[in-house]
C-alpha cells in the first residue's frame, strides 16, 4: 500500500508538481520533511517527485500522455 487513505491523490498531485518544477531531489526533500515518519505516504511522494522530474526531462524524456501509464503501474 503507497498511502495510508482511500484518496492518495493529494499527496501525489503537489509532489509530482513540485517534482516537475523544481526537480525530484528537491521534491523528494519536501516530501520527506512533510511525511517524516509515515513510510507509505513517504513511498508515494517519492514515486510522485520521480514522475516530475522525470516529465521535466531531465533523465529521460517522457511526456505528459506517457503519465497514466506511470500512474497506473506505480499506483495499483
């Protein structure tokens, strides 16, 4: 399980932006200082920051349709 509620969306959503605009080791340190001591939400934010930073281009070059495929192999 990758969060601890029925509706992880929000903790997906602000990190994958963060990640996206910022990069994901600075998304992934505001994830962490966040949700410092609950393991499954800090799992999803991780994967969240990797989704930005991987849309932002700078490892490989991915596209915003490339997204729901991440979503959904990440997620279910």
């Amino acid at each position: 399980m990758l969060a601890d509620d029925n509706n992880p969306s929000h903790h997906y959503v602000g990190l994958l932006y963060f990640g996206y605009y910022t990069g994901m080791d600075a998304s992934t340190i505001i994830n962490f200082g966040r949700d410092y001591n609950n393991l499954p939400d800090i799992r999803l934010g991780t994967i969240a920051s990797i989704h930005g930073g991987l849309l932002r281009g700078l490892f490989w070059n991915i596209t915003p349709l490339d997204l729901p495929e991440l979503i959904r192999r990440d997620l279910y």
